[in-house]
C-alpha cells in the first residue's frame, strides 16, 4: 500500500481496537472477581479459555472492517489519476517592447503578457506515448505576430481559452522505427534528427532558422523514422490542412487562397486543394556533432515560418508550391563553462513554382551561440544572428537578432532578460529593437 493508505488502515483499525480493549478491561476486573469468588464457592471459574470466543468475534469483525476499509481504497485508486500518465507544466511570463526605427505605432507600447502550457504524457505499453498538450495565453501584437522578428516563443494569443495545442500517438516499430500520427502535430515532432541545440527566445531562431525549410503548422500529420544504433537517421513525414471553409475565387474545383485568412474550400486531407507540407530528412548524430539534409515540398501556398522577408513571405502565400532544401547542423564542446560555446547553423535555399523571375528563388542563413554554466550552474548566454528569407532580387540585406542571459532563480524558476531586432528586417528601411524580461515557473 501507499503510505497515505497504510496510514488509514491503521487508524482505523486504532479505533477499533480501542473499544475492544476498553471492553475487555470492565470485563476482566480481577478484583471484583477474586470478592465474588469468597463470597460465593459455586462460582463459575474462569479460566484461558473463557474470552476465545469473544475475542474472536471482535478480531473478526475488526478484519471484516479492515477488508472494507481496503476495499473502498481501491475503488478510490481505480478512478484516481492513472499511474501511466505523466503531468507537467510550466507558467511564463513576459513583459517587453519593440521600437520602430520610422513607423509610429501603437505596437510599440510595453507589453505584460502570459501562457500557461499543460504536457500530459500517457503510455499503454510502456514504450508507446500518447501525448497531448494544453495551452492557454494572452499574447497580443508583436509578441505573436511573424513581421519584424519579435514572435516569442513562449506567445499564444488564445485570448485566456485553455485548449488542446497538440495531440498525437506515437509507438515503436521493431527496434529502430517510430510511427506518429495525430490530429493536431507539427512536422519537426517527427524528425529523425535534432536540426539545432540552439535555445531560442525568439520563434524566428527556432530549428536553425525557421524558414522555409523548417517551418511548420500545426495540423493533422502522420510520420515515420528510422534511427539506428550508430546515430543515422532517416524521417518522412506529412501535415495536411483539412478545416478550411471561406468562400473565394474558384479555379479548378479550389479556391484561391487569400491571406489573412488561412482557407481553401473543399480542401479535405491530401487533395489537389490542400495546403501540405512533405518533408523528408537524412542526418547523423554524434555526442559532440550532428549534421542533416531536409527537403520540404510545400503544396497550395503552405506559409509556416518566422524568419521572411514581407516579400519572401508574400511569394508564400499566393497560392503555388515551392521546394526548400535545408541543410543543418550544430556542434558542442565536451565540457561546460568554458568560453567556447556550442554552435547551430542552418542555410535554406527554396525554389517557386509559378512566380516571376527573381523571385522564384530565396535563401536563409543562421548561427546560434550558447555557452552554458558561465557564471551559476545551469546558467546560459545565448546569441543568435542570421538573414531572414529573401529572394534573390531584393535590394537589401536584412538581419536580425538577439541577445539573452538566463539564470535559475531557484530549481523552477528561471529569469531571462533579453535584447533582440535587426536591419532592414522585413527587407526595407525599417529597423527595430526590443527588450524582454521572461519569468518561467516550471512544475
């Protein structure tokens, strides 16, 4: 038994065994009895065996109690939470701004918001996994929007609605083969290998630069890896978007996409009208290294990422496909603490169907530094730089970055200041910076 049921039993039992010895003392009152025996010969003697039979039947009834008592325990138990689900969470908080170099915007006015993110894992098997997450946030503006860098990776703006954000199943095949698949679950879930090591605050330095390559949408999916045992890894994998239902212009059966608002008609699982996403990708992993190729072929204007251009991610959304490539990779010293930091990397090139000449091709680039355990244990200082995604033709080289130092408060409590921005961001003449204090409360 648990130590709260051990305690119960014995309580009870305590209580019942208390009337039983305070019975058994006005009974045996040998004092009394020794009188009645002088004064009376013809006295019935006691004798060992004259209280078997009542002690008896109180030990009976006390086990007959104590049965009960177990018995009701275990109901309880039966609809407690089950042993083989797992529960974690955490709480963050983020205040901070973003200044325009040239727009005047209420966009920039300092920002306190929140999410709150529930991780439920359950297993049937014991190496099955049915995960579901829930979530809720307030994030408004800048801290869940795509343009100029400043989408956090802590934002969601469900307006304090706490939802399922992900759900999926996933299980082995033999020894070296896992299956996804899942109404709501984003491709990267599902690679066979970890494209950075980079910790971003920003969503636009997540996966080694979340551009065209690597960006992702929750959705319904279903995926596969392979992984052997000398860190080769093979993945495929495809999310499909089914409840889409705004009216547009019809061609063909489909319905021209409009941005903004994130719908097809007649656009069920894997048709001809379907925004999809199919990506498949080979890659090693060493203690110290690893390195990957990904090729991501994106259907019906698939737009998913945090790191474009407004040009770049306009291509995106007119409706075409295109083809990215991404190559990835991330390296990391054997120990802690020391001024070399681990190094994330990622390029992107993407090719366009349909589109004029010179913007039927883009490219990205990333480089994430972090050192770890530089001043407090567990500590770490991040640093991420990189151009977003351009076309070719583009006149300018945008940038962007950011710039933290993350420090344990306690064991749940983590403290991250942070700087971030860049140049020509959205591939014009506007520049911007921000600040953030992030707070996470993990339970």
């Amino acid at each position: 038994m648990k130590l709260f049921q051990k305690l119960l039993v014995a309580s009870t039992a305590m209580s019942l065994i208390t009337p039983l010895a305070a019975q058994a003392s006005d009974t045996l009152n040998l004092e009394e009895m020794n009188n009645y025996s002088r004064g009376n010969s013809n006295v019935q003697r006691f004798d060992s065996k004259t209280f078997i039979n009542e002690v008896s039947e109180d030990i009976a009834n006390i086990k007959g109690r104590l049965d009960g008592l177990e018995a009701q325990q275990n109901v309880f138990e039966a609809g407690a939470f089950s042993d083989t689900t797992t529960m974690d969470g955490k709480a963050i908080f983020d205040l901070g701004f973003l200044d325009y170099s040239e727009s005047e915007t209420s966009a920039e006015a300092l920002k306190f918001h929140y999410s709150y993110t529930l991780n439920l894992n359950s297993s049937f098997t014991g190496d099955d996994n049915l995960y579901v997450r829930l979530k809720t946030g307030n994030h408004t503006g800048w801290m869940t929007s795509s343009d100029h860098g400043g989408y956090l990776s802590s934002g969601k703006g469900n307006s304090d609605a706490l939802k399922v954000d992900k759900i999926w199943y996933q299980f082995p095949v033999g020894d070296n083969n896992t299956v996804w698949v899942g109404p709501k679950i984003e491709n990267y879930y599902m690679h066979g290998t970890s494209p950075s090591i980079y910790q971003p605050i920003t969503k636009q330095f997540t996966l080694g630069g979340n551009g065209n390559a690597y960006g992702a949408s929750t959705s319904t999916g279903a995926g596969w890896a392979y992984k052997a045992d000398n860190g080769f890894a093979i993945s495929s994998n495809v999310v499909s978007k089914s409840d889409n239902s705004v009216a547009g212009v019809t061609e063909s059966g489909c319905t021209a996409y409009v941005k903004g608002t994130n719908s097809y008609t007649n656009s069920g699982l894997l048709t001809d009208c379907t925004k999809t996403s199919w990506a498949t990708q080979i890659g090693i992993t060493k203690p110290q290294y690893s390195a990957s190729l990904m090729v991501n072929q994106k259907f019906n204007g698939w737009s998913d990422g945090y790191f474009h251009t407004a040009s770049a991610d306009d291509a995106l959304v007119s409706g075409g496909n295109h083809t990215a490539i991404g190559l990835r990779g991330w390296w990391r010293p054997q120990e802690t603490g020391t001024a070399t930091p681990s190094i994330s990397a990622g390029y992107d090139t993407t090719q366009y169907d349909g589109v004029t000449s010179g913007t039927d091709s883009s490219d990205m680039w990333f480089v994430g530094l972090q050192w770890q355990d530089m001043f407090t244990a567990d500590d770490k200082i991040g640093l991420a730089f990189g151009q977003p995604t351009k076309h070719d033709d583009e006149t300018v080289d945008p940038f962007a970055y950011e710039l933290y130092y993350s420090y344990k408060a306690n064991d749940s409590v983590t403290i991250t200041p942070t700087v971030f921005g860049g140049q020509d961001r959205e591939g014009d003449s506007e520049d911007v910076f921000g600040a953030l204090l992030q707070t996470t409360f993990k339970f």
